[in-house]
C-alpha cells in the first residue's frame, strides 16, 4: 500500500506553495509552548537541575579556597553529585528523553485521532512538509526547554558559588546543550517514529517509555549480567579479569543513547578528563595534569557524538519514511 | 509547469481504477463533471467513493487510468490541484483545544492567504455556515452537526472552484441537512462552484444534485439526471392502486394491456407499466366490481433506484471502505 511521495520539489513547485513546512512548524511550536505538558517538563527539569546544582555547590564552596587556582570552576556545578544526587548532567541524561517523548509521541497519531489529517492533507503542501514541520517544531521546542532550564540552573549555581562562569566555560556549557540537545532529538525522532507506526497515542507514549527504561535503568542491569556471564568476577578474581569485565559492560552500554550521551558531556564537561573509557590508575598516572582545550575534548567523543547525530538522524528518516508510505485513511 | 484548464470539464476520470492487493476499490469508472455542476456520486458504504475522492485530491496513487480536476493531474501536480479543491472528508475534525476561527486561520495559513484575507474571508465563511456566533468557542463544545458546518467552512475558506464533500449529511439532525442543501445550492447559483458529493443517503440529496451516479462495489452502475435513471430501470410509470372489492384482484391488473408486474406494497397494490394505464386499470377495476380506494402515479424517485441497484448488492458490502 503505497501513498504516491510527493517529495519537495514537485512539478508545479512554483512560488506560491513554498515554504509549506514552515507554516506547520508554527503552528505546531505555538501548541507545544502552550502546553501544559511543557510547563510540567520545563518545572520537572528545573527542579531537578536546582537540586543537583544545590547539592553539588555545597563542596565546591567549601574547596572553593584550595581550589581556587582550578580553572572551570564552574563546570564542576553540572558534573559534581555528592551525598547520591546525581549530577545535573546525570539528571538531563535521564529524564531528557522524557522531554523528546513528550514533544513527539502524538505527533502523527494526535492528528489521526482528532482525524484532522485528512483536512491537514488535502492542503495544498506536500506530505513531507508535515512531519518535517513537526519534528522541527518539536526540536524547537526542546531547545527552547532545555535553554530555559540551563538559564536557571546556570544561574542559580552561579549565585550560590559566588564565581560566574569563564569565557571557556561558557563554551564548554554550550557545547554541553548542543550535545544534550541532539541527544533528546534522537528520543524526539523515536517518539515521531512511533506515532507514525501506532495508531493510538497512548501505546506510541508506553513503547518509547518502555525503551527510555530499557536504557536509563535496566541497560546497566543487563550490561553488568551479560558481562560477569563472560569474565567471572569473584573474590579471587585478578585485576585484568575485573578491568575486562567493566570494559565489556561499558562497551555494551555503549549500543544505548544514554552511554554516548554520558561520555560526551563526561569529557566536554570535565576538561581535565582525557579519556571516555575507564580511569584506572595506570592511565591517571601516565596522562598529563592539565586541562584539555575544547576541540581536543570534543575530538574524544568524536565518535559518540557522530552516533547520537547519526542515530537521530536515522529514526528520522525511518518516520519520514513511514509516513510518505501511509495511506491517508490507514 | 502545469496550468489549470477552465475549459475541461471540472472533473474527469477515465478508467480510473485502484486496487488494494486482491481486492478491487474502483474499478475502471469513467465519469465526467461539467463546471457548475452538482453531482452526487451514491453508493453503499464501502463502494469505492472515498478512494475515488483521495484519487481525484492526489492523495492516493491510482493503480491506473486517468483523473483530471480542472484539466489538472492530481497525482502530478497535487498543490495545484489541492489548491482548487475545497475538500470535506468523511468524519471531519478539528484542534479540539483551538477555536474554530484558529482552526480556520491555519488552514488559510496554509493556502497562503494573507492575514487580512484570510480573516475577512474567515468572516464570511463562518457567517455562510451560520457559525458567526461560536467563531471564538474552542471546538471541543462543538456539536457534530456545528463540526459538520464548521467543516464546510473549512473546505470554503481558499474559496474552492470545485468542492467535494464526502458525506456531509451523516451526523446531522433534518433541519442541519437542509440548512447544508441550501448552502450547497446557494453556493452553486451565486459562485458557480462545482459541486461532488458522495452520500449513501439518497434522499437527503437527491433535490440538489444534477445528476448522480450510483456507484457499487468500485463499479459506476448508472450516471444520469434522476429521471434518466427512473426511465433506465423501468420504473417510470409506477402506480399505487388500493382497491376494495371482490375476488383475486391481483389477477384483475394483471390482465389490464400494457401492465408488466403486480406486487402487494404496505397493504395496496404496486403496479408497474410501460406507459400510463390509469384508464384502463379504472375501466378492468370496475368491470370486475371492485371499487376505488386509491389511484396514483409514484414520482420518478430513488426509492426504486435504491432498491434496485444498492439493496440487491447488500449482502456483498466489502471492506474496501
């Protein structure tokens, strides 16, 4: 069953129909902004990101003196998780993927339940404008959402250390939203995949749940079962034994998001970090005391951050995909 | 690029046909309508009339043969076309959280209308619908006949040479019907909008369209005025006689020249002939005693139409709805 692919430029692609797209990403962005699931998401996050700025700001007020000659003080702000409050940049880990469910999951499904599609349809723009309009509106949204939090989060950190942020940090800090952004992108496209595979809205919401969980909780779970089943660890277990078992879990952490998500930000927000793999002393002792610039730090995660892009990217195509192939009245 | 044709007819199909795996949704159907035209394509739920409509929007791809709006092809130059075609779909919805003058500037947004004419039409067009008065209601209080109305707005609002409704009169009460008719009848006097709507109520619509086709299980059976139809089937000249008298009436009219088939209809007698027998149904009648209680001609109507054509096929109904 195959829709004809009225792709971008058509036939008659004059002047007048252009910029189709645009339209419903207005209209689209206007309703997530409005929205109370928005507020919810933008409140959740702050909150979130205020406890853990708290808590991580206490140590660092109290090192503050010792440390004062440590550059990126501020950074530490996002990464710092005393007294077992994850780090700002654990929490956006975690409960990010929830904005991108939140922004997408009804995104076709909503249309054909409030059977506004075929109307939307017999408009005169091409199909792909819609779901390009969409995912668009959606990505705005989040960045909008994600920008607010940062601001206070950042802001509020600041306030209580005392210490604004360097031009440098400031780089990192935007690199870290970048990061973060299209990390909850790929969640975005995977809640639109399913909204457009799944008719009603509510399965769409509970499979992309059912993923985010299969990750963020049970992807440690199951990393560290499958590998204890391959290096046994126990008591008389040597040190190569042990190490290989952590490499082998964090390899196999790594086929999820959240793994790529967390080496990225681990290493652009921590510039003294010189690697994404595993800190054993050997490797600590052997690198260099100092702190990476920018470009080598992102160059660490070149990979990671090329398969959150590219992942993204792919769920995408996989909607886009699913929706030109749909009938009207599926 | 492509250009509108206002010289073609407004609609035309040639051997259009669509098929989904097995199972055959239009087939073949050749149908033409002329510019300013009613037409009221008829057929039982699931004969192909939403298929045909999707292929004559460009929004299905027809397994083969042709379709032409405004001289246009739908499936190569969809923006052209949808730009043209005020569409009303079966079951139509709207932003249930928007209000139904939001829910119309969006979709003059995407005509590209600009906010000035697109706000003064907007006006207008909710006025036509005698919706003026909830233009600012969210349309989640609206009422299924208010949505139904509000969807002719819709379909109105980039002021559409040719319009096509997919059911429009499901789901509203009698007076909301007439109310639609009347629109549609307005709208074709005063603006010259080509009109095609698909029903299966026949009776709701026949008074407006100009002709209608009845369409069957993917197949146009029979496509002409009402009267053309009721001539085509024989049932042209139909007489209800009631008759209050002796012995085996139905042997009585039978016998009268010219008279084809008898049969009893709620309690009298449903006569049909090839031509006006009243004279001599009379004269038989009360040759044999007998004594007048009733005599009539039925109207050329779709009653027979219906029967003839939809309900001998409702057991056949498939799932190509």
């Amino acid at each position: 069953m195959t829709a004809p692919l009225e792709l971008g430029a058509g036939v008659e692609a004059g002047p007048r129909f252009r910029g189709g797209w645009l339209i419903v990403a207005r209209k689209e962005l206007a309703d997530h902004v409005q929205s109370i699931r928005f507020l919810v998401l933008v409140i959740l996050l702050a909150l979130a990101g205020l406890a853990a700025v708290h808590s991580a700001s206490g140590p660092i007020r109290s090192a503050a003196d010792s440390a004062s000659q440590t550059p990126s003080i501020f950074l530490y702000l996002f990464t710092l998780s005393p007294d077992r409050v994850p780090a700002f940049h654990e929490f956006l880990g975690i409960l990010g993927p929830l904005l991108g469910i939140g922004f997408g999951f009804d995104a076709v499904n909503g249309e054909r339940a409030q059977r506004t599609l075929a109307r939307l349809v017999s408009q005169p723009i091409h199909r792909d404008e819609i779901i390009n309009g969409k995912f668009v509106a959606g990505l705005t949204a989040i960045a909008l959402a994600l920008a607010a939090v940062m601001a206070i989060v950042g802001g509020y950190g600041a306030l209580r250390l005392g210490v604004g942020p360097t031009w440098g940090d400031v780089a990192r800090v935007i690199a870290f939203y970048l990061v973060a952004v299209a990390y909850i992108a790929l969640w975005l496209a995977l809640a639109i995949l399913l909204s457009v595979v799944s008719n009603r809205a509510a399965t769409a919401a509970l499979t992309a749940i059912a993923v985010w969980l299969l990750f963020t909780l049970f992807g440690g779970l199951i990393a560290g079962i499958v590998a204890d089943a391959v290096h046994k660890v126990d008591v008389s277990a040597s040190s190569e034994a042990v190490l290989a078992n952590a490499r082998l879990a964090l390899t196999l952490r790594r086929l999820g998001p959240d793994q790529l998500y967390r080496d990225a930000t681990g290493v652009l927000l921590n510039p003294s970090r010189q690697s994404t793999g595993i800190l054993v002393n050997d490797t600590a002792s052997g690198a260099l005391p100092s702190n990476l610039p920018l470009a080598d730090s992102l160059s660490l995660a070149w990979w990671q951050l090329v398969a959150i892009v590219g992942g993204a990217v792919a769920l995408f195509a996989g909607a886009y995909i699913a929706f030109m192939r749909q009938e009207v009245r599926a | 690029m492509e250009a509108a044709d206002d010289t073609a007819p407004a609609i035309e199909a040639r051997f259009l046909t669509k098929r989904y795996g097995d199972t055959t949704a239009v087939d073949r159907l050749s149908v033409e309508v002329q510019r300013g035209e009613v037409f009221g394509l008829l057929g039982p739920n699931g004969a192909g009339k939403t298929t045909t409509i999707l292929m004559l929007l460009g929004l299905t791809e027809p397994t083969s043969g042709l379709a032409r709006v405004d001289g246009l092809d739908p499936t190569r130059s969809p923006l052209l076309v949808k730009s043209r075609v005020g569409y009303l779909p079966d079951e139509v919805g709207f932003y249930e959280d928007l209000t139904a003058v939001q829910n119309l500037r969006y979709t003059a947004e995407l005509n590209r209308l600009s906010k000035a004419v697109g706000a003064e039409r907007i006006e207008r067009v909710l006025d036509d619908v005698g919706l003026a008065d909830a233009a600012g209601t969210k349309v989640g209080a609206f009422s299924r006949g208010m949505r139904q109305r509000l969807g002719v707005a819709d379909a109105l609002v980039k002021q559409p040479s040719i319009l096509i409704l997919d059911e429009p009169t499901v789901n509203i009460d009698p007076e909301g019907v007439r109310e639609l008719l009347l629109a549609i009848e307005r709208l074709r006097t005063e603006q010259g909008v080509t009109v095609l709507l698909s029903s299966h109520l026949l009776h709701q619509v026949q008074q407006v369209c100009d002709r209608i086709g009845i369409f069957v299980r993917g197949q146009l059976r029979a496509c002409g005025t009402i009267d053309a139809l009721a001539d085509e089937i024989g049932d042209r000249w139909t007489f209800t006689v009631g008759i209050d008298g002796p012995g085996s009436c139905e042997e009585v009219l039978a016998r009268v020249p010219g008279v084809t088939a008898v049969t009893r209809h709620e309690g009298r007698w449903r006569v049909q002939a090839d031509g006006d027998v009243r004279p001599a149904i009379h004269d038989a009648v009360v040759a044999a005693g007998g004594r007048f209680t009733h005599l009539s001609r039925n109207e050329a109507d779709l009653d027979a139409i219906y029967h003839r054509y939809f309900v001998n096929e409702g057991d056949s109904r498939d799932s190509a709805a």
